[in-house]
C-alpha cells in the first residue's frame, strides 16, 4: 500500500489532522461548541465553494470564511439569547451562498461533493505540506493557552473568580476550532468535519480520569479512525470518509455501552 505515494501523502496528512483534531475536540466537547463545530463546517462548505469561483485552493477559501466565521458566530454565542436560533439562521445563510457559488462557478456536482465528503486520497505535495504546517499552528495555538484554555473549559466559573482572561482565550481557541474544521474537512469533508472533532473526544470522557489522559484517548481514537479508513478505502475502494464515520461511532456506542455496564455494577 505504501508503494504509492497518493497513500504515503494520504496517512501522513491524516496523522496530523487526527492529533489536531483529537486534542481541539477535548475543549469542543467540555465548552459544549460541538453545535458551534458543525456550523462552521457548514460555513467551511460555503468558503470552499466560493474558493472554487475565485480560482483558488479550497483550503484557502475555507479558511477565510471559517475563521470570519468563528469570531462572529463565538460573539453570538456570548451575547444573544437567541444563541441557537442565530446560529441556525446563519448557517443557512452560509449553506445558500455555497450553492450558489457552486452554481456560477460552473462545477460540476463531482467538486461539490469532493467539498462535503473529503477526499483525502487526492491531495498532493503541497498540500500535505500545507495541512502538516496548518496543524503545527493550531496545536502551538492551544498549547500557548493551554493552561488558561484548561481552566475556562473544565471550570469556567472558577476560571472567572481567578481572573483567567475568558474573553481572549475564547477568542484564540475559536481561531484553532476554524483552522481544525478547515484542514479536518480534507479528510472527511465539510459535512462530517465534527466527526473527527467530537467523537473521539466524547469517548475519551469516558475512559480519561485527568485532561492529558482524555487528550492522549481522543488522539489515539481518531488516529485509529483515520489509519484504519484509509486503509479500508485502499483496500474496498469505498469512500474513506463512510469507513471514518462508522468506525468512530462503533468505538463510541461501544464505549458508551461498556460504561454504561460497568456502572450498573457498582
């Protein structure tokens, strides 16, 4: 399998991503920014579609409308008390400009679908190098907050009575979240990016008793989701992202379970 080098550049790519997003994941799930992470995969949709109108890389146009869209989407989240009903309405708003991007750019539904399922297999040199350094960024981002990031997301209002900055550490969080959500979609598409970012982790919940013991679970879990994906992919030449997708939900719905047993006995 390694002979080829559409499948060395396929695993070293999806290694990272995975590490990206298993450790952001940990903070999606306790700040509870897993409706938050499936919007901005929506807006990651409308960012590559209006990428692909302009001439540009995806990626590019993803980024830029993830990363507007976090900031504006987080200060929702903060100030109205209509937080969901925003997000939704600004979802759709997004979900309609990616379809008519698509719509005058011309592409043909084979772009369209490569923008909501992924399509890792296809990426190239420098696009493995672009997401390697992507997800190099992301990670110095949370590891420079992350003392802070860990207080205001596991005891937030312990975190405000000690004078921890909420205000700043939401922000550079929500910059890493966009930036995950856009090189994750590589992999799985902008449809199914919160896979990668909150499966893995809400396992981890279940089977981490302190923060570097969830993060190190939720690494390993999505690593395993990726490795194994590919090479179930190589092998069926099925989708990727459908093996991704099942096998992150066999290892949830079997953790869930277990734990579930577990503690009926004690």
């Amino acid at each position: 399998m390694f002979q080829f080098e559409f499948m060395r550049f396929a695993f070293l790519a999806s290694t990272f991503i995975a590490i990206t997003c298993g450790v952001v994941g940990i903070y999606v799930v306790s700040r509870n920014f897993s409706f938050l992470a499936h919007t901005l995969s929506e807006i990651g949709f409308a960012g590559a579609a209006f990428a692909v109108f302009m001439g540009i890389a995806p990626l590019w146009g993803m980024l830029l409308f993830t990363l507007l869209g976090s900031v504006s989407v987080g200060e929702l989240t903060t100030r109205s008390d209509q937080k969901e009903s925003s997000i939704s309405a600004i979802s759709a708003l997004f979900i309609g400009l990616g379809v008519l991007f698509l719509a005058i750019s011309g592409s043909n539904s084979r772009y369209a679908t490569n923008i909501l399922f992924g399509s890792i297999i296809g990426v190239d040199y420098t696009g493995v190098v672009q997401l390697v350094v992507l997800s190099i960024i992301v990670l110095l981002l949370i590891f420079l907050v992350q003392r802070p990031l860990n207080f205001d997301s596991f005891d937030h209002i312990g975190a405000q009575a000690h004078g921890v900055k909420s205000g700043i550490v939401g922000v550079v969080f929500l910059v890493a979240l966009a930036m995950s959500v856009s090189i994750g979609s590589q992999i799985v598409g902008s449809l199914l990016v919160f896979i990668l970012l909150t499966l893995p982790a809400s396992t981890a919940k279940y089977l981490g008793r302190t923060i570097g013991s969830m993060m190190i679970w939720s690494i390993m879990i999505a690593l395993v989701g990726v490795w194994a994906g590919l090479y179930l992919g190589f092998l069926t030449n099925w989708p990727v992202t459908f093996f991704i997708a099942i096998i992150e939900v066999a290892i949830y719905l079997g953790t869930y379970f277990f734990n579930l047993f577990r503690n009926s006995f004690n």
